[in-house]
C-alpha cells in the first residue's frame, strides 16, 4: 500500500508527529505529489480556493507520473530477484482528488472514491448543478440578507421539504457563476460515478434515507463509519500501522489531565476545526460568551484562527475565566469527547468532528464556517435533533445563553436524550466485526482486492 499526500502536507505530518512518523511500515509506504502551488513550509492550512483549482488542474499528469514511476520500481525489484512484480492494481481517492479516478479510468486499474465529507452534504453538491432557476448566483450581496437564501429547496431527493437554499453547502453564496468552489464541487461529484464504488464514512441509522437516494445516483455504497472508530476496534494494538497518524497539529496531551479532575458533563469543549478562521472581533464574542456562561471549558485556539493575525485574546479574559478554562492549540479530540467531563461540544460542524461527538454521546452548539457544515448543522438540529446553531454575526449574549441551554436547559436534556441513541447505533456498527467492519471487508473482496 502506498499512501500519497500532497507535498505540503506531507511536510506538516513530519512536523507535527516526528521525524520517523513516514517512515511506514512492512508493505505500507508514504509518497507525495506537487500540488502545483508555491512552495511554502507554513504551519496553517493552504488556501482552500487556490488550491482546489490548482488540484483540480495540475495533478492529473503528475499522480499518473508516480503510478508509473511505483510500476518501475516494482519490475525493478521482481528482476532484482524480490518476488513477482507489485504493480498498482487499485487506487482509493479522496472524491475531491477527481484527478485519482480520472487516472484509474485510464489506466484501466479498480478504483474506490472515499467521500470524507457528510452525505448530506455530498446531496447538496450533486445538485448545484440544477441551482440555474434564478437560485445561483446571488444577483447581488443583498440576496444573503433579503430572503434569497430561505427560498424552499423541496426537490432534492432524499432531503427535507423545507430545505432552503442556505442549507446548502456555503458555495451557493457567490455572486459569480465561475466561483472556484462551486464549480470545483460539481466537477467533483460528477466524477464520483465513474469510479468501481464509494466509501462513506457513515453508519445506516443515521443516514438511511440519504443512501437511498445516493444509491439512484452511484457505484455501490460501502458504509464505513465512524470510521475513527472501526480503526480502533478493529486494528491491532500490535500492528505496524496502529500508531500511523495523520493530523497537522502537534496534540497537546495536557487536555485529558485536566479533564481528569472535573465532574461529570461540567465541561464545555470548544474547537473550531483545522480550517475555520474569524475576525479578531468574533473571537471576543466567543470568548466573553463562553466566559459570561459560567461553565469550565477547554478551548483549542489554533495560532492561525483569526485571518491575517495571531489568535489573541485580553489578559481580562484570562483573569475572568480563571482555572476553569484552558486553552490549547491541538490535542486529541476523540478522546476528548468521549472523556465523561464534557457535556457540550462548540463545534464548526465538520463531519469528522459530528461524527466523534456522535460518539462520545456529546450535543452540539454550531457555529458553521462554510462548505457543507451549513447543512450539517441544518441536520444536527432539525433531522437528528443532537444541535443548536449560533447565527453567523456572533454575539456574546446569544454564546452565553445557547451554552447554558445546551447543558442544563429542557432542549439541552432532548438533544442529550437523542444523540445517546445515535451513539448506541454508532459504537455498535464499529463494533470488532460488527456491520461497518463488514461492509470493509466487503469492499476489500469485490472491489479492491477483485
């Protein structure tokens, strides 16, 4: 197996988890591709549109490239007397990495798509390409302010009648027909079908309408997830590639003690992902929010949170909030949430943070940034009942009073009440063996292994 990243973040791995953590393992390598942008060795996330249409535009030839340069190298070892030639027989992409299935298609290999993101959301992308009915683009910014983006979205299959057009994912906000992320994302699921079959990091209790309806529209569906969590169950503790990891911050251990000496469900966590920045100005919302809440919380403040400048925050903050918070950059958010101290989870909505408070049986208080996570909190509050969302322009008082709903409030005990559901039917499906180790096995026979 041979697992490729992009140069940059292949960097930022070295970085961040140790000199040896590429080193691989026995019949497990790393490689890397150029991304075509400018080299840099920034410890903050790339820029997304840059680099979503410099991927979607340069790396076809050279992901071909190291297919071929992988199939030399293992005819060389086969005549060097190492056995029979390991050629590339199977490819399995990121869905956003189209370039990887346009490859496999040409070269005639088996090819699996992993979509990384909700199915909620991937519904959403497949449609914007029917969004020329007046819906895309904005006539003008007012449209994001005038009742534009509540225009009812009741023909999309699989989803609410009462959709709107702001739950869709957040590219739907441009005033430009050409806008780089739109554009990039209908490419993207119209090349999905073209491969053998999708991986979803999902259980089928909680998406179940939703793979009906995707089922009309791709190759078979294997159904993985919580996929963090049927890696731990069914990997070996002794196996060379249980300590393989892939995030791009340094985790700061520090958090679990503390989280050691609080009572049950007394701790709100706060995290706002690995992509998400804001304003100097909303980060002082939160923080007064969360400091006028009256709870103890953790909060990792990622150095490159607020655009174009340092995360910051007052020495009266610190004096205010006192021993009940910390404040980290990174650190283990799996564990974290499934730590009994935590009660509400303030959260940007991406899907692999959903899914591990899912786990951890922890609601959600939303504040989405963009992509999809729109319509995953549109989810998380309206289809699973587990959420609540803060309003874009974020005010103290509104942190505040969500915060103290969330865990102690009526709607707060519900929200509770249903996401412990969820869990059940999460941690069953990623049991040892269960149904989403099942569907991988599966995957392995008729597609990759085929």
């Amino acid at each position: 197996v041979t697992f490729v990243n992009n140069e940059f973040n292949h960097r930022r791995l070295l970085r961040a988890r140790g000199a040896g953590a590429l080193d691989g393992a026995p019949g497990f390598r790393f490689a890397a591709i150029d991304d075509g942008l400018p080299p840099s060795d920034a410890d903050a996330t790339q820029d997304v549109p840059a680099l979503c249409h410099s991927v979607r535009t340069t790396c076809l030839p050279r992901f071909k490239a190291l297919l071929a340069k992988l199939d030399e190298e293992a005819d060389a070892d086969a005549g060097a007397g190492a056995g029979d030639a390991r050629r590339v027989t199977c490819v399995v992409a990121d869905s956003t990495m189209a370039f990887a299935i346009l490859a496999a298609r040409e070269l005639g290999l088996r090819c699996a798509t992993l979509w990384t993101a909700s199915a909620c959301g991937f519904m959403g992308y497949y449609h914007y390409k029917h969004l020329d009915r007046g819906l895309f683009p904005l006539k003008s910014e007012a449209d994001l302010s005038n009742g534009h983006l509540d225009t009812k979205m009741d023909w999309i299959p699989g989803m609410p009648a009462d959709l709107r057009l702001r739950d869709l994912p957040s590219f739907v906000r441009s005033t430009d027909r050409d806008d780089i992320m739109f554009n990039f994302f209908i490419d993207v699921t119209a090349t999905m079908p073209l491969a053998s079959a999708v991986i979803l990091n999902t259980f089928d209790e909680l998406d179940a309408p939703l793979m009906v309806a995707m089922s009309a529209l791709l190759p078979p569906i294997y159904t993985v997830g919580p996929l963090h969590l049927t890696a731990r169950n069914n990997l070996p503790a002794d196996s060379p590639v249980a300590g393989v990891g892939s995030n791009l911050w340094k985790e700061q251990g520090e958090a679990l003690r503390w989280l050691d000496g609080r009572p049950p469900r007394s701790v709100v966590y706060v995290n706002f992902g690995s992509i998400t920045v804001m304003s100097a100005e909303h980060l002082l919302e939160f923080a007064w929010g969360l400091a006028g809440s009256g709870y103890a919380f953790l909060w990792n403040v990622r150095p490159d949170l607020v655009k174009g400048d340092a995360a910051a925050l007052p020495p009266e903050f610190a004096a205010a909030t006192g021993e009940r918070s910390m404040l980290t950059t990174w650190c283990p958010q799996a564990e974290v949430l499934e730590h009994e101290a935590v009660g509400v989870f303030l959260t940007h909505s991406g899907w692999n943070s959903t899914l591990e408070s899912i786990v951890g049986g922890v609601p959600m208080v939303c504040w989405p940034f963009f992509a999809e996570q729109q319509t995953n909190c549109r989810y998380k509050r309206t289809e699973w009942g587990i959420g609540a969302e803060i309003p874009d322009d974020v005010r103290r008082g509104e942190v505040e009073a969500l915060i103290r709903e969330a865990m102690d409030g009526e709607k707060g005990r519900e929200m509770r009440r249903r996401v412990a559901e969820l869990r059940e039917s999460a941690v069953a499906s990623g049991q040892q063996g269960d149904r989403s180790m099942q569907n991988l096995d599966r995957l392995i026979d008729e597609v990759l292994l085929a």
